[in-house]
C-alpha cells in the first residue's frame, strides 16, 4: 500500500464538509437560496445512511456548477464546489477514473479560489518546495478559509493519484499549507487539521523521515477541540500512530471506544458512521496485523 493510498482511506476527509461548506457555500448561497445550502449540508452531515448521501449528492454538484457559470471567479463559491467535488470523489467515487476526474475538477475550482485570493498562489502548480513554501508565508489570516480548502483538496486529489508516484512529491507542501494554516488560524482553526496533520506526519516511520510523537498531539487535540464527538480522529489514531508503533493495546483501545460510542453528535454524524465501519475492519484485522 503506497503512502498516499493510506490517505485515501480516511473517511476524515468528510470533515471538510463540516468546516468548509456549511461555512462558505452557506453564507453565500443562503442570500440566493433562502439558506438552502446551510440546510443541506447540515442535513448531510447528520444523515446516518452513507447510500443516501452518495445518491443525492451529485445534484448539490450540478447546483454549485450552475451558480458557476454566473460567478466564476467567486472564491467562496469556487471553495465551496472544490469541497464538495473533493469529498465526493474521495469517498463515494468507487471507480478510480471517475474519482480522478472529480478530484482533478475540486483542485481546478480550488486553485482558482487561491489565485483569486492571493495572486502569488497563481504561480504554485508546478512550483518548487522552496519557492511554495517562501510564496506560502505571504498568506495572512483572511485567507485562512480558502488556504484550508486547497489543502483539503490537494490531499483529496493525491489520494485519487496514487498510483502517481510524482504525487509523493507533493506531500511536503501540503504539510507545509496546515502548518502555515494552524498558525495564521490560531484558536480559529479547524479542528479537522490536526487530524490530516496527524495522518500525514504518520504516512513514514521515524527512521525515514515520520514523526510520531507529533502525529499523537495533533490526534489528541482533534479528539480533544470535539470532546471525543470526531469518531473518526479515533480511527486514524490507531490506524497512523498505533499500527505505525506497533501498539495494539492503545489501538484496540482507541477502536473499541469508537465502536461503543453514539454515532449521533451534530454535524459528526455521517462520518462517525463511516467511521464505525472502519473501526470494526481494523479489528477484525488486528490479529494478522500484530
């Protein structure tokens, strides 16, 4: 299993519907729409039937490209279609090219958003880690939203182009976008990050480059910003830091706390389902595993 495979896996990438579109696409939309967008995604945040979601959601897609083709240098709706598309394609897109056509579309609608937000941005695809990271330092705090966005999407679409394996390269920018991200953020940050911090700093072992310890703060405080309400922070836990350690008492620890938890929290719902039904994988394979 490649390393960005293990992204594709994480059903924490739902989270960015919690952070991003009942935020941005909401504000915007609920002028036009009478707060359909707010409903919506809050609806299908809390729905606990993954089938229904994976049914229903392309026409909130269409609905978005067609406020597009009005607005098209919109950030806020330009991040608010790159989300969708993103956690679409990385969750609910079963075939591959499908997912990579999905995925391939949220980094456009992203990148887009970023360049029209911060003209430096403009210049990043096919950028140098050097020359990313010194342009990356230019965003400030109004930024922050889209920033968070085009870091989601690029996990989102790296994990659609895992069979890429110039898309390794990428990685260390993107862990270098949340880190910048957590900092402009400060107590406004989505808690969501720390888990994809967690994931990405799990994705090696220590001896090439992973950095666990630090991996184990960012889980603990995504648990931690929810009061243990982000199943899924759990999940990734035991499958980044615990496997990477080889720690089957704290994985089983952290697994069964999630199968006995209440899947019904606000705004967590559908990914803690999910995140059930990994849960009780993991376990089942824990055996072979250790």
């Amino acid at each position: 299993m490649s390393m960005i495979t293990r992204i594709s896996r994480s059903r924490v990438l739902l989270l960015a519907l919690a952070g991003m579109l009942t935020g941005g696409c909401a504000t915007l939309m609920a002028s036009a729409a009478s707060g359909l967008a707010d409903n919506l995604s809050s609806a299908m945040l809390n729905q606990d039937d993954p089938e229904t979601v994976r049914a229903g959601a392309p026409s909130y897609l269409l609905l978005l490209d067609s406020f597009l083709e009005n607005n098209p240098d919109d950030p806020k709706l330009l991040t608010a279609a790159a989300t969708l598309y993103a956690s679409y394609g990385a969750v609910f897109a079963d075939d591959e090219r499908r997912a990579s056509r999905l995925t391939a579309r949220a980094r456009n609608y992203a990148a887009k958003a970023m360049c029209e937000t911060y003209s430096a941005a403009c210049d990043w695809p096919g950028q140098h880690y050097d020359e990313f990271v010194a342009s990356l330092g230019g965003v400030s705090k109004k930024q922050a939203e889209v920033l968070y966005t085009y870091g989601f999407v690029m996990l989102a679409y790296l994990r659609a182009h895992s069979a890429d394996w110039n898309s390794l390269a990428e990685l260390p920018k993107v862990e270098a976008l949340f880190d910048h991200y957590l900092a402009i953020s400060g107590a406004d940050a989505n808690g969501a990050v720390h888990t994809y911090m967690g994931i990405l700093l799990t994705l090696r072992g220590p001896e090439i480059g992973g950095k666990p310890e630090e991996a184990r703060a960012h889980f603990e405080k995504a648990i931690a910003l929810t009061d243990g309400k982000d199943l899924a922070a759990k999940v990734e836990f035991a499958r980044g830091y615990a496997r990477l350690l080889y720690d089957r008492e704290l994985h089983d620890e952290l697994l069964n706390d999630v199968l006995r938890a209440d899947p019904y929290a606000d705004g967590f719902t559908l990914g803690n389902v999910m995140a059930q039904d990994d849960a009780a994988i993991l376990l089942a394979e824990a055996d072979e595993y250790f």
